[in-house]
C-alpha cells in the first residue's frame, strides 16, 4: 500500500506539478558542485518514458537502462540466498555508477550528460 501511495504521489508530481508550477526538486548535487551527478536526469527520464519517447529517456541518464535489468538480477541472487554472488554483482552496480558520474564531467564523455535531442 506503501509504494502504491508512493506511486501516485510520483506520478502527481510528474504529471501535475510539474506542468502547471514548473517548480521541480533539483539536484543538490548539481546546484552545489556544478557537476552532473549520476542521477541527473532522471525526472526527464521518466517523463519521457512515460510519453513513450525511449531514444529521449536513453540521452537523459543512460545508466539506468544498464542497472536496472543488473538490478533485478541481483534482486534474484538475493531471494536464491546467493550471497556471495549478490555483492560481488552490487559492488560492479557501484563501481559503475561511481564511473558514470565521474565521466559524464569530463569533456571528451560529455555525450554522457543529460541533453535533449
């Protein structure tokens, strides 16, 4: 019941707020630093998915369509009890994100920030 309510609180946010104030939650991280974080993006990303534009979502935050599938695999190695197997897989889920926020910053990946085509 929890993440149903959660669910449409999200979508009220998406879908209501958002088109009639404009104002949104920004990214602490950006507003303080300057730089992309590894989540940047990632309101754009679910509005465009939710009007099904897939190639728009991917140039917002690529990294989600990359964790999400490593994710529920890992989900699974949890129910299995695979324990060792679950850490090792969320240490590279990690790793990865730590290397997405970090590259997206660098000139020569700016293809990896978030942009509107």
């Amino acid at each position: 019941m929890l993440m149903g309510i959660a669910g449409i609180g999200g979508l009220l946010y998406l879908r209501v707020w958002l088109p009639l104030t404009g104002i949104y939650i920004p990214c602490v991280f950006r507003e303080v630093t300057g730089l992309w974080c590894p989540g940047c993006g990632m309101t754009r990303l679910v509005l465009s998915l939710m009007e099904l534009d897939l190639l728009q979502a991917i140039r917002y935050n690529v990294l989600v369509f990359f964790l999400a599938p490593l994710y529920m695999i890992y989900l699974l190695l949890v129910w299995r009890g695979k324990r060792k197997h679950s850490s090792i897989l969320m240490g590279v889920m990690v790793m990865m994100t730590i290397a997405f926020g970090v590259l997206r910053n660098i000139s020569y990946f700016a293809w990896l920030a978030p942009t509107e085509i």
